[in-house]
C-alpha cells in the first residue's frame, strides 16, 4: 500500500497548515511509501525537511492558467464551492487523483483540494485530511452558511475525514449525519527531534503565530492591551517577543517592551531566548500546533482558556497553566517568571505530553486502518 497527498501549495513548515501536513506525511511514512503531489503556490520549494524523510517523494504539478484555469474554478462555484475556495481549485489537483492507480490512498489535504476533488470521490475513495472545520463559530455569519454547505457535501462524500480535534469530529458527523466516517489525526510535531530548552531566567515571554489570521492579531491585541499591563506592574521587567508573519506590521501601537520581528528563519532560536511560551488565543478553531510546539521545546505554558480546551489531552495545572480572563493571565505568567522551579515542572510535564500524545510517533499508531463509522 502507498498514500498519494494531494495538496495546493507547496509543502513548506512556515504556516499552521504547513506544519499538520507535514506531521500527517512524516506519520503515514512510518508505514509506507507517500508521494506528495503539489502544486507550487507560497514557496519556491518544499522545506528541506521533507527532503530527509525517508520513504518520501514529492512531484510538483503543473498547475493550469487562464482559459482552463477559469472553467475548472466555474465548475466549482456549480458545485456550491465559496469563491474563495474556488479561486485554488486547479484542474491539476483533480488529474492527480485520477491518475493513481486503485491500490493508492488518495488524501486531499485541506478544503482547497477537497473542493477540486469532489468529482473525483465520486469514483473512487479519497480521504479528507481537514486542517479546522471550516464553518466553525469564528466565522463571518455571511460565510458560514455557505461552508456549512459544502462541508456537508465534502464529509458525507469522502470516505474519511481526519479531523484535527474530537470537537471537529463531532462537528463533522452533525453536518454529515452519522455515517459520515471520521478519524483523530491531532496536529503534531515531531517531538522527539525538538531539543528541550532551559529558561532563561531573564523574564522572556513568547508568543509565536501567524499574525495574518485574525484570531491571533486579536490575541496580540489581548495582551498588548490587558495582559501585559498588568504583568509590568510587578515586573516592569517582562518582555514579549511576537514571531511570525504579519507581527510587524499587526497595526497596532506596541509597548517597547514587545518585540515584532516578523517571520523568522530559525524558530528554535526564539524559544532558546525564552522563559515562557504564552498562547493566547480568544477564538479559533483545530488544535493550536504553537501550542504543542512550546510544550515539546519543555517550556512552560501559559494558555487562555479557549487554547487549553483545544488541547483535549493536556491537563491544565500539570502540563500547563490556564486562564480564564486578562488578570488570571497575568496572574499565571507572574507565577511562572516568579518561580522558575515551578516553571521547570510544568515545562518536564508539557514536553512529556508532547512526546506522548502530539508527536509524529503517537500520530503513526493512531492512522491505521478503520473498522467502524465514526470511530476515532
């Protein structure tokens, strides 16, 4: 048996997608041969960490313009596919599916490639490999209605969801009805390859993100405008440092004492320098791969309470801390820079769970083959 990934940008590590997929690839070569099929959008090239995986091959498609280009993207609004879905769809996704032989498990990798192979499930069994839900409560109400419709569409007609929490899970099977077959596939990291860091006692906080999507612009916000202020008053000393794309530029008015790089080239170096990862989310959906990416570096973790239910398998107060507001937040980040033994513990039992439950090692025992509908 081999697996054939089909995605619609080139495989990279630099974005949330990025990194799930690549989880799921490096998980599902454990096992067998993978070729990733890509058309080449966001990078130049795919991550060298690709390259080293072993029984990995990737194939960049040759994705179409212009006349074609057009008619495979009003074939896709005919489907009920939202525009801005549609707009990805290219004709070459599709003739990749197509061209597999029988015995290869095709995997459409996130909605763009679910919608360009809705005609192509109809023949044969795909799998949905879904990075949220899409039409999930953080959308705008003029978009949900039309994601809820073409998810419906996508989760009864695939033979497979994989759904990056078991609240997506749920959610797939009450828009699909109940024999709509879904699995567990969490976001993960490769643990095991992630050097645990020592804090470094100097009161550095971390916040690592993509700054472009709302939900973290707005957890910035949160604690640019709340947190922090609070946290100064005791520790005037505290710093923040924001990593990722769109940080610099978020639009807002930060304190000094926040820094905004923008997207950096070496992430390891940002948790080197720090002495708490923050995960600040208000809203959102999937489970937060920052998240798990601060708990395998060993480093404790101060998380809203929204983060914490995301994360269905941590428990809060062991493996890390959460918060329900803006003052119970500063609260626990006080109570990590003020007691770094404290800190140590919580970030020796964050890394375990990393290992345990969110690593590329857990992740290739959990995708096996399903007995029953709706089994996880």
């Amino acid at each position: 048996m081999s697996d054939l990934v089909v995605t619609s940008i080139t495989p990279t590590l630099g974005s949330g997608p990025g990194l799930r997929t690549y989880g799921v690839v490096a998980a599902l070569a454990r096992h067998h041969p993978v070729e990733v099929a890509y058309v080449s959008w966001g990078a130049a090239q795919p991550a060298a960490e690709y390259r080293r995986l072993q029984n990995v091959t990737l194939r960049a498609l040759h994705a179409s313009r212009g006349p074609a280009r057009m008619v495979e993207f009003t074939r896709a609004r005919t489907r009920r596919v939202p525009g801005g879905l549609a707009r990805g769809v290219s004709p070459a996704l599709a003739a990749a599916a197509r061209a597999a032989p029988a015995e290869v498990r095709v995997i459409a990798d996130g909605p763009v490639v679910a919608a360009g192979l809705l005609g192509a499930a109809r023949t044969r069994e795909i799998v949905y490999l879904a990075h949220n839900l899409e039409s999930g409560g953080f959308r705008r109400e003029s978009e949900r209605a039309g994601l809820e419709r073409f998810e419906r569409v996508v989760v009864r007609r695939y033979s497979e969801c994989w759904m990056a929490t078991r609240a997506d899970e749920r959610g797939a099977r009450l828009l699909g009805g109940d024999r709509v077959r879904t699995r567990y596939v969490p976001n993960v990291v490769d643990a095991a390859r992630v050097e645990p860091v020592s804090p470094t006692a100097a009161g550095r906080l971390l916040f690592v993100g993509d700054f472009t999507y709302e939900p973290n612009a707005e957890a910035l916000r949160f604690l640019a405008g709340g947190v922090l202020p609070a946290v100064w008053e005791r520790m005037p000393g505290a710093r923040l440092t924001a990593v990722g794309r769109g940080s610099d530029s978020i639009g807002i008015r930060l304190d000094p004492r926040i820094e905004a790089p923008g997207f950096v080239e070496d992430i390891d170096a940002a948790y080197r320098a720090a002495d708490v990862v923050l995960v600040p989310l208000l809203r959102g959906g999937g489970s937060p791969l920052k998240f798990v990416q601060g708990l395998a570096h060993g480093l404790p973790v101060v998380a809203s309470a929204h983060a914490a239910r995301l994360l269905e398998d941590g428990v809060p107060g062991r493996d890390f801390l959460a918060a329900e507001d803006a003052s119970e937040f500063a609260a626990a980040i006080e109570a990590l820079l003020g007691d770094p033994a404290r800190g140590a513990g919580i970030g020796s039992a964050g890394r375990e769970l990393a290992l345990g439950r969110y690593s590329v090692d857990h992740l290739a025992t959990l995708i096996g083959p399903m007995t029953e509908p709706g089994s996880s």
